[in-house]
C-alpha cells in the first residue's frame, strides 16, 4: 500500500479527479504491475496498472489499491469490472470511494467471490487525500485562505501599499501554491485596488504549468483593462451574498481546491462562516501599526467566541515565517 501511495502522488494534485496508485503481486506476493491515474478522462489507476500486462497476467492476483475501485461507466469503465474480468482474487484497498456515483466496487467484487480488504494504511493515504476527500465527502471544495501581513497583523501601510509586504522567497512559494489549487478566489474589491493576474508564476515571471481558474466576487463592475481578463483560464464572476451557494456552483463545475487570496473583507466573510479548510499566514518581519489589518469584523465579541486554530506547520521561507493552520476541532 506504501508503494501504491507513492504511485498515487505521481498524479496531479489538481483537478476534480482524486491521486490514487494502484500495485498488483503475483499469487507468490511480487510486484508485477504499478499503474497510477494522471487526471480527468485517462484511464483510473487500477485500469493503467493492468494494462502492462498479458490478458491472463493478473490471475489469481493481489490488486492493492489506494481508493476503493469505482464501479461506474463515467469517463472510463468500471475498475470493478475490469479487476474481475482480470481474474483478480483478492483487492486491497485503503479509503472507501467517497463519490455516490462512483461507489459500490467493493460490494460488486465480492459479489463476484473477489476477497475485499478495506482500511489499509487509511491514515497515511487520506493524509494525501485530505482536501479531495473532504470536498466530496460534503459537496463544497476544500478552502485554503492565504493573506500576507506584518507582525501586528496589518495587511497594508496607512496609505494603502500592500504590494511586497513579504520577501522574495515567499512570494515563489505563493506561487508554488496557486498552481496546486484549481481555483484562486478574490473580491471585486482587490480587483480594483490591486489589478492582479491571479496567475501562477515562476520567479521570471513565465507561467507554470499549472493555472488555477480566476474567481472573482462581489458586485462592483471590473474594468475592461483588468489583467485578470488576460488569465489563461476563463475568469468565473459570482456574486457574493450566499458563499456556501458559490462554494457549491464551484464544486459542481469540477474544482475541489480554493486558494482565497481576497482582501480583509471576503477572507473575513469566509472565517466568520466557518468555511476556511485551512490558513497559509505569511508573516513579514516589519511592522505597520495603525488600521488596515489582514482580517475585518470576525463577529468575535468576547475572547470565548474567539476563532480557534491549531498550527500544522511553521516555517521559515526566506525572512518570511509561514504558518499553516486549521480550525480547531472542538
Ligand atoms: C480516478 N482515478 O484511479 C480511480 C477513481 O470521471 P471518472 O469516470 O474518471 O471517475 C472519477 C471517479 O472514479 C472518482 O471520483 C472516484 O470516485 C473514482 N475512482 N478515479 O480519477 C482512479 N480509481
Ligand atoms: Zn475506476
């Protein structure tokens, strides 16, 4: 299964489809095939795995696989099927498949005398998982909120400059994280005030691989000049009045990873609403003082309402000190 998740994370992060490896042994317990899926519309992992073989290669075979073989026609057909007609006896897998669509090829294999076992090394595979399994486990994409400020907290100078707050180092890793969501979210508001590209960058400037489609919301018109027009992915325009409503819309058109760089007023909308997933800080070694700080109104009151989190990861990039964090589970 370790080998399996390895393959599995060969895979794009991105994309509506989930990172999943596939290693087939030998009744004597060697490793005769590896297959992994490469995004939307190829062949499922399980499918690329057997492919490498002769049409009797896999009989009486041990499949070990990271997500529960799908066992439905969508893009591809049925792994479930495919395992039987292989003659596969036994499937390995870690996480039950979380899709309603898809789910289902456990039962079928077993119905067809398949030996099933589930949960192995589930931790570790829905470590990798996280994000795509949560978003289809509840039908909204998974939400990294990222903002840069200085150590008090502030976003921008007394006269509005925010641009370079961190250094350089930061920004590349910005970058890095841009290309691994499917959509990068921000408000009218620093459309305006900022006329971002929203691409995702390498430090000369050329575009990665890898572009997250632009969202924007709110209702303030975007002049016709705004660089965000000039993304390589088609710009998605929402309002902003129900954010669970446009967390879905997005989830229906495929995206399962937000990254939401928008300013205090949307990020703190998201917060107050309890649908930020995860937080990427980047805290600059300067200070700013007076008003314009990273979050606006977070209806915190008192110091018991306070939003809690628990800090994954901290790290020093460049002068930069990144912190991720998620909201704590009560
Ligand atoms: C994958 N790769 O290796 C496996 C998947 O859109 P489709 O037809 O490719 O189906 C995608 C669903 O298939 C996906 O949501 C998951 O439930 C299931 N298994 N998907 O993309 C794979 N094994
Ligand atoms: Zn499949």
């Amino acid at each position: 299964m370790l080998r399996a998740l390895e393959l599995a994370a060969r895979g794009p992060a991105t994309g509506a489809n989930p990172q999943v490896g596939c290693v087939i042994l030998s009744p004597g317990g060697e490793i005769i095939a590896e297959g992994w899926h490469r995004g939307l519309g190829t062949p499922h992992a399980e499918v690329d795995a057997l492919s490498s073989l002769a049409p009797d290669g896999a009989r009486g075979a041990t499949a070990v696989v990271t997500l529960e073989p799908c066992n439905h026609h969508g893009r591809t057909g049925p792994c479930s099927e495919a395992l039987i007609a292989a003659g596969v006896a036994r499937v390995v897998y870690a996480v039950g498949d979380p899709n309603p669509v898809a789910r289902g090829g456990a039962d079928r294999l077993r119905d067809a005398g398949v030996e099933v076992i589930a949960g192995v090394e589930v931790e570790r595979v829905e470590e990798l998982m996280h994000p795509w399994l949560t978003a289809m486990r509840r039908g909204v994409p998974w939400v990294t909120l990222k903002w840069a400020s200085s150590l008090d907290g502030r976003a921008a100078a007394a006269d509005g400059t925010s641009q370079w707050i961190t250094g350089e180092a930061a920004r590349a890793r910005v970058h890095l994280q841009r290309a691994a969501a499917d959509a990068i979210m921000v408000g009218t508001g620093t459309v305006l005030a900022d006329d971002p590209s929203l691409t995702a960058r390498d430090t000369r400037g050329g575009l990665l691989p890898s572009q997250p489609i632009p969202v924007v919301i709110g209702d303030r018109e975007l002049p016709a000049t705004a660089q965000i027009f000039h993304h390589p992915q088609p710009l998605i325009a929402m309002h902003g009045h129900d954010l669970h409503a446009v967390l879905s819309g997005l989830f229906a058109r495929g995206i399962r990873r937000v990254l939401l760089e928008g300013g205090p007023t949307l990020a703190s909308a998201f917060i107050a609403e309890g649908l930020v997933d995860e937080y990427l800080l980047y805290l600059a070694p300067i200070l700013l003082g007076g008003g314009n700080l990273a979050t606006a109104d977070l209806g915190v009151g008192t110091l018991t309402s306070a939003r809690r989190l628990t800090i994954v990861q901290f790290e020093r990039v460049g002068e930069d000190i990144l912190v991720r964090a998620r909201p704590r589970e009560e």
